[in-house]
C-alpha cells in the first residue's frame, strides 16, 4: 500500500473561481473563460448592440406602427432608445439568472 493522502478539505465557490498555483493560466482560461469575459464586459462601457442594425430595426418598427409617415431620427434619440433597451435587457437576464431558463417570462411580467 502506498503512503495515504490527506483528504481534500472542500473548497468555497470564491476559492474555486481564483486561479491556484498548479493551474496554468491557460487551463483557467479554459475553463473560466466565460467568467473572465463576464468580467471583462462589467468594466466596460461601451454598447454591446451595433448601432446600424439597431438603428434599422427601431426604423423598421417606428414605420410597422405609423403607416404613411416618415419620420426623421435624430442621432442622440436613437442612442439614448439603444441605451434604455440595453438597460431594460441587462435588467430582464439579470432576473431571469436567478430564476429558472423556463421562467424568462416571469421576470420580464415583474
């Protein structure tokens, strides 16, 4: 028999998420890699739509329920429109992360 080894004692989720000495930083961005572009995305600023597609599709719409007119969109109106639905979508997955997937719907009713 060989010598016996010391049970692992069991690690806390904070502890699990950090990168240990024996793990290379390419095994944890392997299996972390999610999280670190989690992270990543938290610091940043900048919009996570594209502002043309996003600008056609509110155009697509604006015109779907106003038949008949054109109207004009000012550049400030559609980035202060992409920056609520932003806002409103990070809100709405943020509650639907607590919850379950089949749920989604609950958290946008609340």
């Amino acid at each position: 028999m060989g010598p016996r080894r010391k049970p692992k004692s069991p690690r806390r989720h904070s502890e699990s998420l950090t990168r240990t000495p024996s793990m290379s930083r390419r095994t944890f961005q392997w299996r972390y890699g999610w999280l670190t572009e989690v992270w990543k995305l938290q610091k940043s600023t900048y919009l996570l739509l594209r502002k043309v597609p996003f600008a056609r599709l509110a155009r697509e719409i604006c015109n779907k329920f106003t038949p008949g007119f054109d109207f004009t969109w000012q550049a400030q109106a559609l980035l202060a429109l992409q920056e609520a639905v932003e806002a409103f979508l990070v809100h709405l997955f943020e509650d639907a992360y607590l919850l379950f997937l089949k749920d989604v719907q609950l958290a946008r009713r609340i």
